[in-house]
C-alpha cells in the first residue's frame, strides 16, 4: 500500500506539473481575479430593452434570435447580453450589449445596419462569429485576466479567424482584434492560394500571427462555462414574437453563471 501511495503521489506532482509547466506563466498576475458588484437592477434593464427596442431586433433579425446569454466579457461585475443571429454561415453572429449608466448600447454586432438601429455611441467595428456561449474562454495570460474569443467563419473557399480580446472602457465593453488570419482555397483541390495576415489591425505574417495567438490559446483557462439559452432548445416556449423573446431572455438571466472564486480558481487547466 506504500508503494501505491509513492507511485499515486509521484502521478499526482507530473499531472501537475503537466497541467501548469506547458502555459505560458503569467507574472504579476494575480492567481484570483476580484470582481465588483454587479449593478442593481441590471436585469430589469435587459429586459426593459428588448421590450422597448423589440421591435428594432425584429427589424434587423426579421427570423428572430437563435440565442441569449450573459457574459460578463469586460469583468467589471456586470454581465453583457450576448445575443446569437439564427446563422447564414459556418458559425452564428453574436450582438453583444452592454449597460451604461443603466441604458443598453449595442457594443458590437455581425450587423452594419446596427449602427442606425441602435445608438452606436459604444458601437466597436469588431464583431464575433462563434456557435456556443462556452467559445469566450476566461483566461489568465500574461497580460492579466480577460474573456477572448476565436472568432471564426468561412465558406467552403475561405476561411477566417480573429482572437477578439474583451476590454473594458470607460466601464463599457471593448472588443478588441488582437490577430486575425483570412485563407481562400481552390475549390477543387483545397490547397490555399491566398493567405493574410494581422495582428494588432497591422499586416503580418503567418508567425506574427501564430504568435499572437498563442498568448490566448495557450494561456490558462480558469474553466469557466458560460451559459445561455438556444432557440432551438424549445421552439413553442421561444415562439416568433416578442412573447417568445421575452421568455428567452428570463431563461437566460436564470442560466447565469456569475464568477466567482469557486468560478474562476476551479483546478486551471492549459
Ligand atoms: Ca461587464
């Protein structure tokens, strides 16, 4: 029983080290990210917003909305409401909302005709395409504590992906590109025949590129799971209409996953 306790203990110290010596160690980092308290009746605005602007949303999403969550992307307590579009392409387009001073602003959308909807006073020129809440990943990288995305989409002769990092500024979220890599390929035999590249809104190369990445990808994951609610998941509960949306929006508050200590220092893993 020794041995077995020698041999369980030397595992335990090499799924450790594993677990930890592939990241990137983040220095002067804090291992716990302190947040504030979320703003009284920031619920009750979300949902005043899609009551008093549904129609504006049935305008621009005239097939309704395929999805809606909270995230708290800025990591300033309270959570923006991300809204996913039905999908014309590979991955959803996500509408991203934020509160200020208790009035919803548009902060980012797969749409350009967002910006005459809705006040685009905070509206960022960076947008995000992805299917699932869990895609905006809680990581501890070098630079601190923050939400990113890999952003990606295509067709069957192009492809593209951008890292959005989640900023905040002036207490409203800010996307930012941090990289972003667009490839076309023949049709026929799929070999690309075009590549560029960004990083940071310049042009780069394919290992800028990479490399920029790799401060996300292979930062420490804090685990956390965000969760929202899918059209999809309960037609005749979300029906067409305003009703329905409502209803998903209430589902979505109740899906919530606010962070925590319990959150966010639940066993990182790369
Ligand atoms: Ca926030």
């Amino acid at each position: 029983m020794r041995r077995l306790g020698i041999w369980l203990t030397a595992l335990a110290v090499l799924l450790g080290c594993l677990a930890t010596c592939g990241a990137a160690a983040p220095t002067d980092v804090p291992e716990t990210v302190a947040l504030p308290a979320a703003v009284d009746g920031w619920q009750d605005s979300y949902l005043a917003f899609v009551a008093n602007d549904y129609d504006i949303l049935a305008a621009l999403w005239p097939d309704g909305l395929g999805g809606v969550g909270f995230i708290d992307l800025d990591l300033d307590g309270t959570p923006e409401m991300v809204a996913f579009d039905q999908g014309a392409s590979a991955a959803l387009g996500a509408q991203i909302f934020d509160l200020a001073d208790g009035q919803v602003y548009c902060v980012s959308s797969t749409l350009d005709s967002a910006a005459g909807a809705f006040d685009d006073t905070y509206l960022s020129g960076v947008s995000v395409c992805t299917s699932f809440f869990e895609s905006f990943r809680l990581s501890r990288t070098q630079d601190g504590w923050c939400f990113w995305v890999d952003s990606s989409n295509g067709t069957d002769q192009t492809s593209w992906d951008e890292i959005v990092r989640f900023n905040g500024r002036d207490g409203v979220l800010a996307p930012v590109s941090t990289c972003y890599r667009y490839l076309e390929f023949d049709p026929v035999s799929g070999v690309v025949v075009s590549e560029s590249y960004t990083v940071a809104g310049a042009g780069a190369d394919a290992t800028a590129y990479q490399a920029a990445a790799d401060v996300y990808q292979g930062a420490l994951d804090a685990g956390y799971e965000a969760k929202g609610v899918f059209l999809w998941d309960d037609y005749d509960r979300y029906s067409a209409g305003r009703d329905g949306l409502l209803t998903m929006v209430k589902d979505a508050l109740t899906a919530y996953v606010p962070i925590t200590d319990t959150v966010t220092l639940a066993s990182p893993v790369e």
